[in-house]
C-alpha cells in the first residue's frame, strides 16, 4: 500500500497527559486555513488513561496516528519513534500540556513559501505561568528580546544568520512548539539523545544549529505554553541535567569549534550544583561539584573561590 505523503508532521509525545491533552488536540483542530499535516500522537506509557482519550479523539479525525512505546522512554524516546514514523516534509512539535495560536500552522507555511530554502523556522510565544500572567517569550527572556524584540515591532520576518554561534555564546533561540524543521535536516544530523533525562530538547537544537547558517524568524506569538507546577525542570536546580547534557555535547564531531563554549557551560552548571549542595549541607558533593567548575574553567577566579568555601563548609 502507497503510504501518502504530509507537508507537515505534527509529533506530540504525551505521557500521563489525560488532563490537558485535549486542548492540545482541540487547538490544533481550530487551526485557520492550515496547509496538509499529519498528527503523530506518541503515548510513552502513560499509566492514566491519556492512550484511551487520544484513541477515542482519534476516531473522528483521521489526520490522527496513534503510535504506543511498549515502555517509558522519556521525551527524547516519545520524539524517536515520531521521527521514525513521520511522513511530513516538515517537523513540527506540541507537547502535550500546551496549545497552539489559531493561526500557528497558517503562519509557518507562509514563512516557508517566502524562504523556500531555509531549513529552520521559529517565532514567539507566550509564557503562562497563572491566567493573569501571560507576557510574551520575547519579554520574559533576554537573549529573545535582544534578538527578536525588534523584529516584532517591525512585524518583519528575521533571518538570524550563524545561530550556533548565538545558542552557545548567550543561550538557545529555539522552543519546541515555536519551530517548524525540514526532515531531510533532522535525517541528516540524527535523532534525540535518548540517554538524557533532561535537556533533551536544547542538546538537540544545538546540533541542528551548528548544521545550519540561518534560520527564520516569525515575529509573533503562535504558542501558549504553560508552566505546570512540580515539572522536572521546576523542581530540581539545572546543573543536574545541564552538566551531563554539555558533557555528551563536547565530545559531538559537529560541534568541535565550539568546546571552548561548551566547557564554560559546564563549570558554570557545575557551579549551580555547588550552590545547591552548599545550601543543603551536603559538603562532599559540594567540593566535587566546584572541583569539576575549576577542571572545566580553571582560569576563572571565582570557580576557585567556591572551591575552597566547599572545603571549610561545616
């Protein structure tokens, strides 16, 4: 059987997601004049009953595939087996907790038809942390507003030449949800870490911005994204998933031109989990966590400085 092919895949790992998974779906289904598209919907295992509401959801919309891990594999697995059984032309994501602008997928074929050679789209979105408090990413994060703020109020599409050098200097200008990625790109740099617990997600836009000279601004918000209370990244200091994330980055053969960057990183990281050990009196891992900030960045005084306020601790 000749299996068709989609303009746009749409991947949403979903796990445990039975609460808000629906309005995920349901903004996708109000999308205005949206182009060809597939939804590929990942349950990672879920132990709630999220695979039976995507099933039923499903049944009245065929552009809809189900696909099941057979175990929980994390995000990075959940976006794996989407890459593997995509039939888009592009790449898209939604998690699962959040919803999508009427006029997201309308406005990144737009962007595509005006940069037909670009390889990578992103734009803005807003940042929901309670009804009331809903600012745009452009507003609530630096490296965004350096970079976009501009853009927005010209309501002009940006071309952001040399990203890599951007994300590893001052910080990662991708989100998923808010990017629009051609496959053949995704084939060819590989797919998610799957040994990451974390910082699946900035490992990977890394990689695919060092294989890139470009990519294309949208400057509008096509997204809400919400923080959900007691999230992984919410609950434990970054260090902990940001050091072994930057660690595998710098043995990666596409980013040798910048371990310099990278080893920063690291014994910044590393000095967040000193200051978390330090607070919680945990002095053994305290020292090793500053020792590793001097091994990665030993020129840097202050990294010396909290290694030796590790070793008096008391």
């Amino acid at each position: 059987m000749k299996v068709k092919k989609h303009l746009i895949t749409i991947i949403i790992p979903a796990y445990n997601a039975a609460g808000f998974i629906l309005n995920a779906l349901n903004s996708i289904a109000s999308q205005i004049t949206p182009p060809d598209y597939e939804i590929l919907i990942i349950d990672d295992h879920s132990t709630d009953n999220t695979l039976d509401i995507v099933n039923t959801y499903a049944k009245n919309h065929p552009e809809i595939k189900v696909l099941s891990n057979t175990r929980t594999k994390g995000v990075a697995g959940a976006r794996n087996t989407g890459f593997e059984n995509a039939q888009g032309v592009w790449i898209t994501f939604l998690d699962s907790d959040d919803t999508w602008e009427p006029d997201n997928l309308s406005s990144f074929y737009e962007a595509i038809l005006n940069y037909p050679e670009s390889d990578i789209f992103i734009s803005d979105r807003y940042e929901t942390i309670a009804p009331q408090e809903k600012k745009l990413l452009t507003e609530t994060d630096p490296v965004w507003h350096k970079y976009f703020i501009s853009a927005n109020k010209k309501q002009s599409y940006l071309r952001l030449e040399n990203p890599a050098d951007i994300f590893f200097e001052e910080g990662v200008l991708m989100r998923t949800g808010i990017c629009m990625i051609r496959r053949k790109l995704i084939e060819e740099i590989g797919y998610c870490d799957e040994e990451l617990k974390a910082a699946v997600d900035m490992s990977w836009f890394f990689i695919l911005a060092a294989n890139v000279d470009h990519m294309i601004y949208i400057p509008k918000p096509l997204m809400n994204y919400y923080h959900r209370v007691g999230s992984l990244t919410h609950t434990i200091p970054f260090g902990f998933f940001g050091v072994p994330a930057y660690k595998k980055l710098l043995k990666h053969p596409d980013l040798h031109t910048y371990r310099q960057s990278i080893r920063k990183q690291i014994a910044l990281w590393s000095l967040d989990k000193t200051y978390y050990y330090r607070k919680n009196n945990k002095k053994i891992k305290a020292i090793i966590s500053a020792f590793e900030s001097v091994w990665y960045e030993g020129k840097n005084k202050e990294y010396w400085k909290h290694l030796i306020a590790s070793i008096l601790l008391r």
